[in-house]
C-alpha cells in the first residue's frame, strides 16, 4: 500500500467506466494491466467485475506462449532464428484447454479465463477467451488464428485498453494481415504432435503509432493511475489498414535488430 493513495474498489472502477458509454450489446476485445490501476481491492477479479459491468460480452486474449518450440530449420523469411531453441524448447509445455494465460496477458485475462461460464478457443498459442462471444471464438482455426477479431468487428465491436497501451492491441494484428502485411509461421507443442501455426502475427512494438491517427473516435478516461481507452474496431481496423498500404513501415518498431519487422518489409 502506497502512503495517501485509495485502494480502488470494483464499484469505483465501474462508475469511472461507465462513462465510456460503450454499447452493452456490442462485443468488446479488452487488454488490461492490473499494476497501471495502483491498489485494487480484491485485485484481478474486481477489475474484472467492473469491466464485466461495462462490457457484458468481453473477450481477452489467453495466449501460451509456453507451448512454443523453434525449429532447428524451417521457411525463410520467417524473422526467427532457426536453431536457437535448444534451451528453451526443453521448457515448452504442452498445450491444455486449462492452461493459464500467459503472464504477458495480465492477471485480468486469467481471471477471465478461470471464470465459471468462460468459454475459450482452442489454438494451441493465441487461443481467446470469452463470455457473449461464442460465435467469435468458434470463427478461430489454425489458419485464420485472428478471425475472433474480425467477427467482433462485423458485429461492431470494441476495443478497451485498460491501463495499457497499443503496442498489446492485438486488432492491429488483424488490420496488418488485412493490409498483406507478411505474417510468419510458429510452431505448438500439442499433446498429438507439433502443430504448424501459419499467419502468425509479427511484432507489435510500434503499434503505438496509432494513437494519433485514432484520436478522433477513441474515447478516454481515467481510473485511479490508469488511462482507459475505447475505440470502435471498425475505424480503428480501416486506419490501421490505410496507414499501412500508404506506408509499408507503419506501425513497426525502429528497433534495428528486430528480426520481425525487418522481415514484415522484405
Ligand atoms: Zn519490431
């Protein structure tokens, strides 16, 4: 506990919300950092609860990144280091449709994941789970691992940043690969073999980019520490893919040695 700061309460992150006016009927696609609110009573599941009270139908990504392995070859042009997993291959878990989220998704997205009534996809890294989603999480297959986004785009959907920025906005994945960025190929340790994972997305370091270009449609607020954003997916995907077939570069990072993004503009 920080000397003169509040414990934030479930109710008082819903009333800070609420202001938001999302649409209760429409999906929402949220990404959440519990740390950015400062002290939360009840932590990951009152975050939960009050954005459950906004957002009735909430997706978030549970993706296990524990169950990837590297090849010691495989295509080119991959932006991958063939043959570096030697280490860490050894620690990849198999997949489970009970394994948790990946620390890297936030303690709101397991608590997600944990809930009674939570149903979730089955891709064996970026599987998504949900309550009043169901028809986006059965759009998922191997092949098309960000369809999920696409149908809560069809069904005017939405974006909830919560306490984070951009560069975890995993609809800009999907507005990339709608704009022919090149996606890569990964690879799952499942318990019936290793699974080739095509259209895997790249790197999202530079997705902050966005913010400027979607201001005009992104509402915010603040929670305690916390900025929230929410944006309408359908504007914000035509952005992203615009700003992309205009610029091939838009939205990577300027890290020199990302092998990702230099290979998304080969
Ligand atoms: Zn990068």
């Amino acid at each position: 506990m920080i000397a003169g700061v509040e414990r934030l309460t479930a109710s008082d992150i819903f009333n800070a919300l609420r202001p938001l006016d999302l649409p209760p009927d429409r999906p929402v696609i949220a990404h959440a950092s519990l740390s950015a609110f400062g002290q939360v009573e009840g932590g990951a599941e009152a975050l939960l609860e009050a954005v459950l009270g906004v957002a009735p139908r909430l997706m978030m990504p549970a993706f296990t990144y524990k169950t990837m392995i590297i090849p010691p070859c495989g295509p080119e042009k991959n932006g991958l280091t063939y043959g570096s997993g030697r280490e860490s291959n050894r620690l990849a878990e198999f997949f489970r449709a009970g394994m948790p989220a990946d620390r890297l998704m936030g303690a709101a997205a397991e608590a997600l994941r944990r809930r009674p009534g939570t149903q979730r996809s089955l891709h064996p890294i970026l599987s998504f789970c949900g309550v009043g989603v169901a028809e986006a999480l059965a759009s998922q297959t191997l092949k098309e691992p960000l369809a999920p986004v696409g149908v809560l785009a069809e069904q005017g959907g939405w974006v909830l940043l919560l306490g984070v920025d951009h560069t975890v906005n995993t609809s800009l994945h999907y507005a990339e690969a709608q704009a022919g960025r090149r996606q890569f190929t990964r690879w799952a340790l499942t318990l019936s073999g290793i699974y080739e994972c095509p259209n895997f997305p790249g790197c999202s370091q530079g997705f902050q980019e966005i913010e400027t270009y979607s201001r005009p449609f992104a509402r915010t607020v603040r929670v305690g520490w916390a900025k929230v954003t929410a944006l309408p997916l359908q504007p914000l995907l035509r952005t992203a893919t615009a700003l992309i077939r205009s610029n091939p570069r838009a939205l990577l990072c300027r890290n020199p040695a990302c092998e990702l993004c230099a290979c998304a503009v080969e």
